[in-house]
C-alpha cells in the first residue's frame, strides 16, 4: 500500500479522522500530504492536534 491518498489536513470541513495509537512509540511521524512525494514530519501529538484525530488502536486487516 502506497502512502499519501488521502491528506491528514487541508480539507474543506472537518473530517472524521483516527490516528494509530502505535504512532505514539515514534519521536518523528511522517504524514503524507495527498501525494507520495509530499510528506511533512510531525510528532504523534501535534499530528493529533492538527486533524482533530481520534486516538485509536487500528488492527491490520487479514490478507
């Protein structure tokens, strides 16, 4: 799976938006900004801050 379909920020209106509590591990966190080849560095609670991001633990679907 490719990052960067869909940005953290920049929409119109709020959207619903859950953040991985497994971030929270890392000192930097890396967020696509809609593009693959656009990514911005940010900490896990600045990132939370910025969308509005419900913490939440998100488990990997089976293949």
């Amino acid at each position: 799976m490719a990052i960067g379909g869909v940005a953290p920020v920049g929409h119109p209106g709020l959207i619903r938006t859950v953040v991985d509590t497994d971030l929270a591990r890392f000192d930097a966190v890396w967020a696509a900004a809609g593009h693959s080849h656009a990514v911005f560095r940010t900490t896990y609670a600045d990132l939370l801050a910025l969308t509005r991001g419900a913490p939440t633990a998100v488990t990997p679907s089976a293949p």
